[in-house]
C-alpha cells in the first residue's frame, strides 16, 4: 500500500484545491490524512481507491459518509504494535510512542464488494 500526498490525491480524486479536500473531510465525505512526518500527511492508496469506486458506483454522500466510517474503523483495526520482532501486541498494551500502523485493507474490503 502507498502513502499518497496532496498532489496525488487531487489527481485522483479530481478534486482541485487543498480546500476541497479539506472540506470533503470536516463533512465527512473523505478520510482524515495519517501524519507521516512532523509536517507532512498522506492518505492510504487504498482508501482513496475505495472512496473513488465509490463514486464511480453512485453511491450518495451518506453511503460515503458510511464507508469513511467503515475505512476509519478499519484503520484503527489495523493497528498493530511490534515490541521486538517475536513479539507483538495490540496498541492497548503499549505506550503510543511504540505503535506502529499496520493497514491492510482493500477497496473491495471497505466497500463489501462494491467497489470492484
């Protein structure tokens, strides 16, 4: 799974500001960015896709809003802590500046098949 920036995501989504992003977030519509460095956030690849199928499939503005929930969830799902190669944990055991992220998901996971 890649990371998206800015740049890439309005060029698959369409959209053509960082506003609109923005605003497709705080209603809901699109998912919050991950931090993948002190000033700088990206999306999963696969989140956008599944939000782009989506779309392509018809699906109003309260099935997105629920399949961001879903994708939302899904990500917290993911998360997985490694405390030493052998071992790990799940994020409730371990301080937060040990999690690690460990997404996996697909556009046909977040959409139930929808998407495909």
């Amino acid at each position: 799974m890649k990371i998206l920036r800015m740049p890439a995501i309005k060029a698959e989504t369409g959209h053509r500001s960082h506003a609109s992003i923005y605003n497709a977030i705080k209603a809901g519509l699109f998912t919050k960015p991950v931090q993948i460095g002190k000033r700088s956030v990206g999306w999963p690849s696969s989140e956008v896709q599944a939000i782009n199928a989506a779309r392509i499939a018809g699906m109003n503005d309260t099935e997105v809003r629920k399949l961001v929930e879903r994708l939302h969830t899904k990500r917290m799902e993911g998360i997985t802590v490694f405390d030493s190669p052998a071992m790990s944990t799940t994020v409730l055991d371990m301080p937060q500046s040990k999690i690690t992220r460990a997404v996996d998901m697909t556009a046909e996971d977040c959409t139930g098949g929808a998407a495909a």
